[in-house]
C-alpha cells in the first residue's frame, strides 16, 4: 500500500468498512486480514485526493454509531428479562466493541 495520497471511493470503501466495524461493535469475529485491510481503508480515506474524506467518515460513523445504539435500546425495553441485566449484557458488549473499534480507527 502507498502512502500517497489518491482518489478514493468513498461508498465503496464505507461499504466493506462498515461490514467490519459492524462485526468488530458486536464481538462478532473478524479475519486478521480483514482487520489489516480497514487499517488502509480509513489511512485512505483520510488523505484522499482531491479531498480529504476524514470528515464524512467521521459523519457516517457517527450515524452508524446512533442507530446501533438505538436498537440495543429497543432491545432492552423489548426484553423479558429485567431491565438492568439486559442494560449490563449490551454496555458491556458495546463498550468492548468501542475500544476494539477506537483500536481500528486511530
């Protein structure tokens, strides 16, 4: 991979980054070169040419971000179990998945 600085495709690469973060948010598994490969994606997607696309990243991750934490919330409520151990379960796998995806994006 260059470090160059090129034109990117942003849908494209949002697309294969999104299946990754979704698993890695989730403690779902993710191949090593899979995980390497989003490294480059988002190094790409920073430096982009003409523009840089660090900004809309952020924006589309932060979307994404929302609405997987709205769901978890219907989840809870949905839940037959009590309330905070639903609460507790789903914290902790997101506050797991955050830091592994801090990890990825730093």
């Amino acid at each position: 991979m260059s470090l160059k600085p090129r034109v990117v495709d942003f849908d494209e690469t949002w697309n294969k980054l999104l299946t990754t973060i979704k698993a890695v948010v989730m403690l779902d598994y993710v191949e090593r070169t899979t995980w390497n490969d989003r490294f480059s994606d988002i190094y790409a997607l920073c430096v982009a040419y003409p523009e840089p696309l660090g900004e809309r990243l952020y924006t589309e991750t932060k979307v994404f971000l929302e609405n997987h934490v709205r769901q978890l919330y219907k989840k809870v409520l949905e839940s037959e179990e009590k309330v905070l151990v639903m609460y507790h379960r789903y914290w902790d796998e997101y506050s797991k998945g955050a830091d592994y995806m801090d990890c990825l994006y730093r």
